[in-house]
C-alpha cells in the first residue's frame, strides 16, 4: 500500500502521544506508568568522570563538525562494526531527528524532489521531510525494503530512499544480500540513501545485519543517521551524528553552522565518554525485556511485527481472535482511565496503523511483570469473550 504526501500544504499539530503527556502533565498529583517512550533505561550507569577542556564546557563553542574527541568514539564505533571511516565523515548533530532534517534540506536544495520511505514511518519523520519540500511516498517497509521493492520505482537523482533499520516500529532489519543490492542499484541509478541506525546496537536476529555500513564501499550520495538516546539511552544528551562522505559532511557542517552555530560543547564530552562506557548493560536490558514480552505475547495469542531487532514489540490488536477488535486509541484511553497506563498507538505513525500499538523493552523487567497482565485483562477479544 502506497501512502503520499504531496507538496501542497499540511496543516501540523502535536501527535497523539504529544496529547496525552500534556494531560499526563496536568495530573501530577496521580502515579503514571509511562510506556509511551521508546528509550531503554539503564539498569545501571557509573561513568569515568568526563575531563573538559575548559571548564564545564558551557563556556565555550565546540567546532561545528563537533570536538575531536567524539568523532574519534564515533570513528572506533564504526570501526568496531566493520566499517572503515576518518573522523572527517563525521558530523555531530542534535540529535538523529536534527541530521535527518540537515541532510532532507541539503538534498532538497541540490534538486531531490521525492523521498521513498519503508514504512509505518513515524508523523514527525514524514512531516519533516515534507516540510523540507519533498514529496513523501511511504511503502509497507516489507515490500519496499525486505521484497527489494524499490527495485521497481525507477529511482534517480532526484530520489531519496529511507531506510530504517531495525525500523521503528516493527523491528524488521536489512539482510546482507539486500543491503548489497540496494548499493549496487544506488551506484547504478544515482538516487540518494539515509540508513536510520538509531537503534543498531539492537539486532537479535542472526539471519539479519546489525549495520550497513561495512558494506559502503561508495559514499557518494549515501549518509547514515545515528543518536545517542535510543543506542546509549541518552535522549537528554541531545546528541546524534551523521556519516557520510567527506565532501558532503563539509557541505552538511556549513549548513550547520548556518543553523546553529554548534552543538552543545558539554554534552558532546558526555556522549564520548558513554560511547567510551559501551552500552552492553542496556542491550541486555533490551534483549530480557523483549523476550519477556515476546512470551507473554505467544502465550496470549497476541500478533507481533517483524521483531528482528528494535528497542520495543509491535503489537496487534486485530491479530488475538477478536471480532470486535476496537482501535489502538481506544483501547490506549482505557489504559489510561483504567489503570494509568500511557502507551504509544499506531496513530503516532504514518500511515497511521489503526490497531497497533508499541510497548518498550528497554523498562525493568519488574514494570513489565505489572503492566502486561493488565494489557493482557484489557484486551478487546478477552472482554468480548466475558460479556459473552
């Protein structure tokens, strides 16, 4: 199923989550089980103390291509993965939503019109490609990525295929022999490509690659996005980075400090020194908690996405045997009025997936242990069964 965005105007608001954390907000008398975020927590974090260089970091501007320091972190992470880079195809960012929209307007303005999208993809994503003047065409992420549909669109330089891998929400990954094709075909064609890895340190599934990049022999027109709050469960931090060839990183820093001078000197210590930490304790996490939920999903007939890799379970309320299966924001308010739950729906998505919703993994195992057997009591197929 093919869902476009054309280049007329849309109207944006806040998302549905947005919604109800603002209402979360307004009732900070009453206990919230927040399961609306999608970042792991840490179980435990005992970081080295970080040594500035000057002062507390708040005193001076980091160079626009970010501080030494964390592009060489960010070089051995790559190298760590198999992939060969210099610290001069690095870019910090604010964030992976900030290098997403850095590289959509560099794109734009250098002639692509058109981004190809695996899809669910989230609101804000589809908006801020939109808002870069680009046409947003979204693909189920199956049959566009895993199917090689793209194969089939005829792409050229005026395209920029998004992948998303592990994609959020479904956890479906890139394999080795379609993130080949996919490259050979881009050296071919000439199209663009963005590889979202903001959850690469979380792929489960042997049969599937954890990142891409080692297979990048040609970095023309190829970037890859990444961030710090989902792969070091450090949102706060407000840090990201981009990898592409030198030329457009130099491109992409220019227009960086158009925007915005710099990013933050203090915090890109921070993250060099949690990429220094490792996040072998939060991938951990991530893995027991999925699994746990996993489990808990198979012994309650409930449907599941891809879940190859990812920081949470996509969860089907249409796939349990009921009949009368309710939309996910239905379901989602009595949740909250019920038990003062707070889950992310599918209505956070474009296009938007009417009765899934999303449960993190990356929570301790002991809120998982409270929460699913309410989800489970809630389900629409288990109250119709009941009223019956």
């Amino acid at each position: 199923m093919t869902s476009v965005i054309g280049n007329g105007y849309r109207r944006m608001g806040l998302s549905p989550l947005s919604r109800r954390l603002s209402a979360v907000a307004q009732t900070v008398s009453e206990e919230w089980t927040l399961l609306a975020e999608n970042i792991p927590m840490w179980p435990e974090l005992s970081l080295p103390p970080v040594n500035l260089i000057s002062g507390d970091g708040h005193y001076d501007y980091a160079p626009s291509q970010g501080v030494d320091a964390l592009r060489v972190a960010l070089r051995d992470r790559a190298a760590a993965q198999g992939a060969d880079i210099g610290i001069e195809s690095v870019l910090v960012t604010n964030g992976a939503f900030d290098g997403l929209g850095l590289v959509a307007r560099q794109l734009s303005g250098s002639g692509v019109r058109r981004a190809i999208c695996g899809g669910p993809v989230l609101l804000s994503f589809a908006d801020l490609l939109h808002a870069a003047g680009l046409e947003v065409v979204v693909e189920d992420w199956e049959e566009l990525i895993a199917a090689q549909g793209w194969a089939s669109l005829g792409l050229g330089p005026g395209d920029l295929l998004y992948v998303n891998t592990p994609h959020n929400p479904t956890g479906a990954c890139l394999d080795d022999s379609t993130a080949r094709a996919l490259l050979a075909a881009r050296e071919r064609q000439g199209f663009s490509v963005i590889f979202d890895l903001v959850c690469d340190s979380f792929v489960f599934d042997q049969a599937v690659i954890g990142t891409p990049l080692p297979l990048i022999r040609d970095w023309q027109g190829v970037y890859a996005i990444n961030s710090f709050s989902k792969n070091y469960g450090a949102p706060g931090l407000r840090i990201g980075w981009i990898i592409a060839g030198q030329a457009a990183i130099e491109q992409l820093t220019i227009r960086l400090e158009w925007e915005r001078i710099s990013v933050g000197t203090a915090a890109q210590y921070h993250a060099a020194a949690l990429c220094g930490h490792g996040n072998a304790a939060l991938v951990e996490r991530v893995r027991a908690g999925r699994q746990m939920i996993l489990d808990w999903a198979a012994g309650n007939n409930i449907g599941v996405g891809a879940q190859q890799g990812g920081v949470q379970a996509w969860l089907n309320l249409a796939d349990s045997g009921g009949s009368d299966c309710e939309d996910a924001e239905d379901f989602a308010d009595k949740l909250m009025m019920k038990h003062k739950i707070v889950i992310t729906t599918g209505a956070n998505y474009y296009p938007r997936a009417a009765a899934w919703f999303r449960i993190p993994a990356g929570v301790s195992e002991a809120v998982l242990r409270d929460v699913l057997p309410m989800l489970a009591a809630s389900w629409p197929s288990r109250n119709t069964a009941r009223r019956n």
